[in-house]
C-alpha cells in the first residue's frame, strides 16, 4: 500500500489522534471519507481494519515505524519551542531535591544567630 491510501491513513491517524481513536471514530472518519468519495466503500473498509491493526498493535514492523516517526517529531517540535518533556521535570525535581539537602546540611552547620 502506497499512495493516496497511505496519506490518508496518516492523515487520520495525526487528525484525530491515536489515543483518542476509538472504533466509532474511526468508522465515522472512513464513511465520510467514503461518502466524499476519497475512498471507495472497499478502500475505506480495508483502511479501517489497517487503522484498527495499528491501534491494537498489530501488523508488519513498518506500520511501528509510522507511529515512531510521528511521535520522534512530535518530541523534536517540542524540544524546538523548548518545552521541557516529563523526563526533564523529572530530572529537575531530582536536582532540587539534592539541592535542598545539602542545603538543609549547610544550614544545620551554621551556628544560631
């Protein structure tokens, strides 16, 4: 499969979002689609099922390989607009918690007053 049919499998994927696809979603994305007439009623079936393959993790290793791309640029427009990713905050907290500590030690060293 290339070609239209794989633009607009990406399309809906990026659209609508893989962990909000639902079953119903999908099926509404693809009968309008069908009803637009970008895809015929055997396409839009055959693009459904490969859609729900995906989401349940199923299917050959390229099909990973979409999903990957799409989430390393998601993370790489993030890093562009220097948005910290959880792991960053996570990092953070880290380091500050070691901060405070020591802190806590130096203060504890300091006679009163």
């Amino acid at each position: 499969m290339s070609g239209p049919r794989e633009a607009v499998e990406q399309a809906i994927l990026v659209s609508v979002g893989l962990a909000a696809l639902t079953k119903e979603r999908i099926e509404g994305i693809v009968s309008d689609l069908v009803a637009r007439g970008t895809l015929s009623a055997e396409d839009g079936a055959a693009v459904a099922s490969r859609l729900f393959a995906r989401i349940r993790g199923e299917g050959p290793p390229a099909h990973a390989g979409i999903l990957g791309r799409l989430e390393d640029g998601a993370k790489a427009a993030f890093r562009e607009m220097g948005l910290a990713t959880k792991t960053d905050f996570e990092d953070m907290r880290l380091r500050l918690a070691e901060l405070e500590r020591r802190l806590a030690l130096l203060e504890a060293e300091l006679p009163p007053g």
